[in-house]
C-alpha cells in the first residue's frame, strides 16, 4: 500500500475522518491500529519484526531511563545492549547477503573453492528509517534529552508511525512524541499547509519522478547502445527523478502527518539550489543528515580534533550513509565520493551564485550516476559515453527523445518533462534566492506592495492548483514504487 | 487561508476538467496538414486511401505511389493499428465526407490477434466523440477495460501532445507527405534480425477482429468503395515459423475471396535484411522496392479487369 495508490488514498481518508471526529482520548488507539493495519498490508512477517523491535526499544528505553541517574553502567550497558539488537536485526535484513557476497569475492580473488550461501531476505519495508528513529530515541533517553517513554502505545505509534515507515522523514522523538501525547486536532492552518504539501508530492511523484522513470530505465537497462547525449539527458533526468521521487515521498509523508495534527521537519529545501557540496547535504534529506552529524560524527569527534581527524570523520560518516542507503560497493562508493567533495568544501555562501550551484548541481549528479547504476562498469560507462560520444545533431536528438516513447510522441514528452522540472527549479529558485526568499523579502516588499507572507500564500494557491492539474492530466498513474522504500 | 487552499485546489481540478472536455471533444478538429485523420479529411478525396498500422508507415512509399500511381494516394497509419480501429477510422472519414475510391487495407496477423487496445495514442486524439466511444465501448466488452483504462483513454492520453501541438506539428511536416513517412530508415544486417528473436504465438485471430474485417467489406460494398487487402512482407525468418504460416492462414481465411495483395502475388526479396529495420518493418530502400512491386501488381490487375 504506497502513497501512489487509491487503496492507500481510501485508507487514508478513513482514518483521517475518524481520527478528526473522535475524542482525544481515542486517538492514540486509532493511530495504532492505522499504524497496524498499515504494516500488516506490507508484509506479515515483516511487521511482527518491526513490532518486535519497537517492543524491544521500548523496553530498553525504560530500563535505560531507570538506571541513567543511578547507575550511570547499568544504564549504559542497556543502551548498548538494545542498539546492538536493533542493528543486528538491521544487519541481518538487509547486509547479510552483501557480506557473505564480499567474503565470496575475496575467496574467489584467493581460488578458494568453497561457495558461501546466499539468504533468501525478506523485504524488510522500512527497516533502515526505524532502526535510526529507535537508535536516537535510546541515545536520547540515555543522554537525558528526552525522558523514557512509558506508554507502549504511543510509542509504536512514533517508532512505527505509517506515514514515515516506508521512506522516512526520521522523524525524532523529542518532537514527535509531545505531539502524538496531545493528539490534538488539526487546525485549519496546518490542513492548508499539508493539503499544498501533498499536492507538492503527488506532483513531484506522479507527474516528474514516474514520467523520468520510464526514461531512465529504458537508458540504464541497454548503456552501450545509447548515445552521449541520450546518456547526458538520463543523468539530468535520474536526478530530478531521485529528488522527486524521495522528496515527493517526504512531502507527502509530511502532508498526511499535518493531517493527522502531527507537525514534521522539512525533510528536503531545495537540494539543487545548493552552491557546494556541503550545502547539499544541509538541503538533502535534512532528517538523515541531522541523524548522521548528532549519532556519528559529533560522537566521532567532529571537527574538534585538528584537520586530519575532521577528515577522517567526514569520509566515515558519509561512508556509513553510503552502507545505509544500500548494500552494495556502487553505495559506498557514492558516498566516499560525497565526503570527498565535502572535504574539499570551504564553507558555505549565502549569496546566490549561479555557476556555482550548476556545478554542484553536476557534481551531484556525476555522484548519481553510481548510485544508479547496478555496477561500476555501468556506471563508468555512462561516464564516458556523456564524455567522449555527446554530439548535438539533429540525428542525436532524434534518438535522444525516442526513447521517451519510440515513436512520434516523444518529442512532447521530451518537452513536458523538460518544462516541468524547469517549473519544479524555478519555483526552487524563487524560495531560495527569487521574490520569495526570505532573505529578498526586505528588498522587494516596496515593490511588490505585498508582504512575503501574502506573496507565499498567494503563490500557494497557484501553485497547488497548477499540481492538481498536472497530476490529473498528466500523471503518471503506473506501478513505479518509490525509490528509498529500496533503503 | 484553508478557504484559499481549497479554492485553488478546485480551480485545478476545473481546469483540468475543462482541458479534458477540450481535448475530448473539439481537439481532434485542430489542422494537421501532413499526416492523421485531419489531413485525410482536408484531402476531400482519396483515391487510394492505404489504411492501416505501422507496417504501412514503414512499408508503403508515398512518393513512390505519388509517381506511379493514377490518382490521389494517402497513408493513414497508426502504431498497432487493428480491424477494429480502422473500420471505425474509414466511418470518421465518411462521416466527414470524403470521398474514397479504393482502400486498401493492411493485413496484419498479430494486430488481427489482439483483444482491443489502442497501441497509438495519437488514434485518440484524431477520432472524434463518436469513435471515440465506440473504440472505448469495445475495450470495455472484449478487453475487461475499467477505470484505469478510461482514466487513461479520456484524460491522461495526449495531453502532452496537445500542450506542444505547434511544436509537434512543424516536426511531423518534415517527417510526413500526405500521411506516408518520408523519412530515411536504414536497413539492417543478417546478424541483428537473427538476435531479434521471432514473437511468440497467438491463440488465434480475435472474433471481433474478424467481424472487423467482415465490416470493412460490407461497409465498402455499401459505399461503393474498391476494397484490396495488402500484406506488407515480413522478414523470412518470421514468416517461416509454423504459428505465424497458421495464423496468416486463418486470417486469409477470414478474407474469404476479397482482393488480396499477399506475398503470393506481389514478388518481393524478403531475406535481404537491407530491406528490414526489424522483423516487420521494411527500411527506406525496402519501402520503395517493395511499393513498385506493389504498384506494378495493382496495375497489371487494373489492366485485367479492364
């Protein structure tokens, strides 16, 4: 049951009508059983694990909250304890078969004859967003941030909490659990804001990410037969597609929660607007980021040590959420090669600076095309078919296009997907740097006559309307699923 | 600021309502010089009109008739085109008044095998509201089609295209002349065609198919139109498969004694692989070579009956 589907849609209007039509005191049991009936249409077995692990969190997390001013050792060894489960459980789903894969390759380097099983892994839906929501819920029930929770109910309803279990935002607890206590209603405020997040969403997922998809896999499926400049339009495209795509979740994630009375972080600002690499990461899953820099980085001494340890901790902790978005040596990669390019970043600039952020916007990209591909061969393939075989002829455009649709059509959606993601980053450019900006607003309120927060609003109501329409008339409706439930 | 929220929110839905209704109902009017219904319809009269799938796209040389060929020749062709399609394509055409002396039609085994489905969306947007409904009528009956097909059929198909209609337009007059593809294609090797593999099997020509074909050749006779079928040759390895020979049978079959230009009579190379693009479609020098012979085969029989 994704976001994209009409049994989801169905659901979810249901819950909402009774959610909003029944006492405060009922809510939190009808989050649960949303929240159970939600995992249950994923996967039995995977939702008893879940299940499991938000029990074992939760019992951890009270011991932890027991001891953590008596006995600082006890406290520490639960803590411990509890995150080693919760890892193993994210280990054994979902690195298993990447280890004994890796060992097999080493054996076979070394002609080792014998042949290491491979597990049949169950689709672990969700698994890495409530893994990292349980391990910073420990940590700041043991740092003392957060007290431990003691209602079990509610606190299935954080770790577990259906519009964040498939793709995230990680949604923290010191925000989320003094909301999900009050349950309180939604105001009409918050109903607007979500219904514009939604239709953001559905926008970014149905009309640009499905609509890059088809695109993209056609590219990715058959690289040695497709042009440079066929190749250089499917890096463009796969890079609005992952934005879109995973942002498209998250905005919709964020909508549903507004509905619920439940206020979650922006999960994404304008990623592409970004004029370095360490920016990027401020604007690119903000949720990950925030978890990476407060659970590894700073633990591993951050910037505190001199250059060379701030080095190492930087490629660690993005070598780690390489491993987290997927098990595989291409993931790694990407993000060693984020750390790099983040070590090499000097700080980061208010003022916009268009050069800049295109070539951040290709370094970005360049860093998708691994995380694409299935293989370093691909991978370096597309590199060079973009370096070495793009021509703008007519005939390469030609064949560009065609494989939107193989035939005549191609050419408008070609077209539509270049106007709509032009729409996506010009409304992006205009929150980050344009009339909408915060930093602009002084500069142009005389001008404008309005006030930023008018002009927001306003520019809302156009723009929501312009999602409905094009997610009516020109979504795209099929069985793509998003791309980091994969994570 | 919800009232605004939901005010834009049904604004859009209105919009999208009217761009439908839009697209639906007046679209299909919208000039088109070079190819598609509107330019068969601008025509006024056709005197040999080939209807038919890509195959004739790729198979039937407009120039070539243009040259050869007495009267006025126009290609009508969409992507999958089936008999279902094109007879409902041939009513739009009288409905609009054109006059056509003689259609040949393409016989095509694997279109004829199909349940109904629309392969070319751009059929859509060329037919009007009435054959609209009645394409549509027959996937609901035959092809099980529900909400999502008429979601896709009425309001997602072309919109695209309709948004970038001038931009479409000015590509499809370089690549068009009265509806027959004027671009080059090149041929293939022995190699390539051989790793393309052959289709598979079909359980055999579809009733309503055939009931097309029997419609075309009833409604022919009532209108006083010529009607020939043609057969665009498909490469020998194709042709020589046991289901493709059982299902080419059967729907010579369902022909019964109406003219035919088959591979039996109109003499063409089909295992040069110069001649092929793929299994089914011919290339630019195999389109002409294979539009003579045709020719030459439609006029010695014009000669006979004379």
């Amino acid at each position: 049951m994704t976001f994209t589907t009409i049994r989801f849609c169905l659901f979810f209007a249901v819950v909402f009508v009774i959610y909003t039509c029944c006492t405060q005191r009922y809510r939190k049991y009808l989050l649960f059983m949303a929240n159970v009936l939600f995992y249950l249409s994923l996967d039995v077995k995977v939702s008893l694990l879940a299940f499991f692990t938000a029990l074992v969190t939760f019992f951890g997390g009270r011991q932890i909250e027991k001891y953590k001013n008596t006995d600082r050792k006890r406290a520490k060894s639960y803590l411990l304890a509890v995150i080693a489960t919760v890892l193993l459980i994210l280990f054994l789903g979902k690195y298993l078969n990447f280890l004994t894969e890796t060992i097999q390759k080493v054996m076979d380097l070394f002609h080792v004859s014998a042949r290491l099983p491979v597990f049949e892994l169950l689709a672990w839906i969700g698994i890495s967003y409530y893994s990292l929501k349980a391990v910073s819920y420990l940590v700041d029930v043991y740092q003392g941030k957060i007290q431990g929770e003691t209602d079990v109910i509610l606190f299935v309803n954080y770790l577990l909490f259906f519009p964040q279990i498939v793709a995230g935002p990680i949604g923290r607890a010191e925000k989320m659990l003094p909301q999900l206590r009050k349950s309180l209603p939604v105001t009409k405020e918050q109903a607007a804001l979500a219904l514009n997040q939604l239709a953001t969403g559905y926008f970014k997922k149905l009309v640009i990410a499905n609509m890059a998809a088809g695109y993209v896999d056609k590219v990715y499926a058959d690289v040695a037969s497709k042009s440079g400049l066929t190749c250089l339009f499917a890096a463009f495209l796969y890079s609005m597609q992952i934005y879109c795509d995973f942002s498209g979740y998250s905005d919709i994630s964020i909508g549903v929660s507004g509905l619920l009375g439940i206020s979650v972080e922006e999960n994404f600002n304008c990623p592409y607007m970004a004029k370095s690499i360490k920016e990027f990461w401020r604007r690119w899953h903000i949720s990950l980021s925030a978890f990476l820099v407060d659970y590894v980085y700073i633990p591993l001494g951050g910037s505190r040590e001199g250059k060379g340890k701030k080095i190492r901790n930087t490629l660690l902790t993005f070598l780690l959420s390489g491993l987290w978005h997927g098990a595989s040596w291409t993931f790694v990669f990407w993000g060693l090669y984020h750390g790099v390019c983040n070590c090499f970043c000097k700080g980061i600039e208010k003022k916009r600076n268009i050069p800049k952020i295109l070539a951040t916007f290709c370094l970005v990209t360049v860093g998708w095309l691994f995380f694409r591909a299935d293989s370093f061969s691909t991978a370096f393939l597309m590199l060079k078919n973009i370096a070495v075989n793009t021509t703008l002829s007519v005939t390469a455009i030609q064949e560009t296009l065609l494989v939107f649709t193989g035939d005549m059509m191609s050419l408008a959606y070609g077209l539509m997907a270049l106007v709509m993601t032009g729409l996506l980053l010009l409304r992006e450019y205009r929150y980050t740097y344009g009339g909408l900006s915060e930093n602009n607003s002084e500069k142009k309120k005389a001008f404008a006559g309005k006030s930023l927060q008018e002009r927001r609003e306003r520019e809302q109501v156009i723009w929501l309307a312009f999602c409905i329409f094009s997610i009516i008339c020109m979504g795209d409706f099929g069985s793509q699923g998003f791309i980091y439930a994969n994570f | 600021m919800l009232k605004k929220t939901l005010k834009g929110a049904l604004a859009g839905f209105l919009l999208a309502l009217v761009f439908c209704l839009v697209k639906n109902s007046i679209a299909y009017k919208f000039p088109s010089k070079r190819a598609g219904m509107q330019a068969a319809i601008s025509e006024k009269s056709i005197d040999n009109l080939f209807i038919g799938s890509s195959l004739f796209r790729q198979g039937v040389d407009i120039q070539t008739l243009e040259a050869e060929l007495s009267g006025n020749s126009f290609v009508l062709s969409y992507n999958g085109n089936q008999p279902v399609q094109m007879s409902e394509e041939l009513k739009m055409l009288l409905r609009n008044e054109v006059e056509i002396s003689h259609v040949y039609m393409d016989l095509y085994v694997y279109s004829s095998s199909l349940r109904p489905a629309i392969s070319d969306t751009r059929l859509i947007w060329d037919m009007d509201m009435q054959g609209k409904n009645v394409l549509f009528s027959d996937m609901v009956t035959y092809s099980e089609a529900g909400f999502r097909e008429f979601f896709d059929f009425y309001v997602t198909s072309n919109n695209e295209y309709m948004i970038f209609y001038p931009v479409f337009q000015i590509v499809m007059n370089q690549e068009y002349y009265k509806g027959g593809n004027i671009r080059e294609t090149f041929g293939s090797t022995k190699k390539s065609l051989d790793n393309l593999g052959t289709p598979g099997d079909r359980e055999g020509i579809h009733d309503i198919q055939r009931k097309a074909l029997e419609e075309m050749v009833e409604l022919c006779e009532k209108e006083g139109i010529s009607l020939s079928f043609v057969e665009i040759p498909k490469y020998y390895t194709l042709e020589q498969t046991k289901y493709y020979m059982r299902l080419r049978e059967e729907l010579m079959e369902c022909i019964g004694d109406a003219s035919c230009y088959s591979t039996e009579n109109v003499e063409f190379d089909n295992t040069n692989p110069v001649y092929y693009q793929d299994l089914f479609h011919l290339s630019g020098e195999g389109r002409r070579e294979y539009t003579m012979q045709l020719i030459k085969v439609i006029q010695e029989k014009e000669t006979g009956d004379e």
